[in-house]
C-alpha cells in the first residue's frame, strides 16, 4: 500500500507522521484490497481550538473512500478519522458479499 502523507502550510514532524503511518497500515486489517492512500493534514484559519483538520482518502478497487474530522490535535482528528474509515470498509465490504 503507497502511502503519501501531504501537510499543508506547516511541516509535520518525524513524529506524527510515523504516528499517522502507522495507524493507516492498521486499515489493511479491514480491507487487504487498499491500493493507496492520500492523507491530508490542515490548519483551518479560524479562532476557535478545534482547527486542526485531517483528511484521508483510500483507493480501493471500483471505488475511494473519503473522510474528514476536525478536532483539537491531528492525533485526535486521524483516530477520529480512522475509526470513520473503520466503518466505511465494513460498509463496503458487506455490499461486495451481497452483490
């Protein structure tokens, strides 16, 4: 799986990005078909605390899955999108069995 994490308008340091690829390798435990995966890490410019966006999107065979969390940390948004993720290959994978 080819894993391209991009940060935008900041460098992410050695230490979260270690953190986000090793939580997205964990995905291949609910679906082996990812083909690659494209993590986007965001300062939003408002004021409040919760600015710090991630974004991740999974290439699968027939299709991609997206999701997007905003939260306090980028640890907090990748569990929170993680976990999103999490639910969608369930989601995908009982429609394959069902077709």
């Amino acid at each position: 799986m080819d894993i391209k994490i991009h940060s935008i308008h900041f460098d992410a340091d050695k230490k979260l990005v270690d953190f986000i690829d090793a939580k997205v390798k964990k995905l291949i435990q609910f679906h082996e078909g990812i083909i690659g995966t494209e993590v986007f890490l965001r300062l939003e410019n408002d004021q409040s605390d919760e600015n710090k966006v991630a974004e991740i999107r999974l290439d699968i065979p027939g299709s991609d899955i997206f999701a997007k969390k905003k939260t306090k940390s980028f640890e907090e948004s990748t569990d929170n999108v993680i976990e999103a993720l999490k639910r969608q290959l369930a989601k995908h994978k009982e429609k394959q069995r069902g077709v």
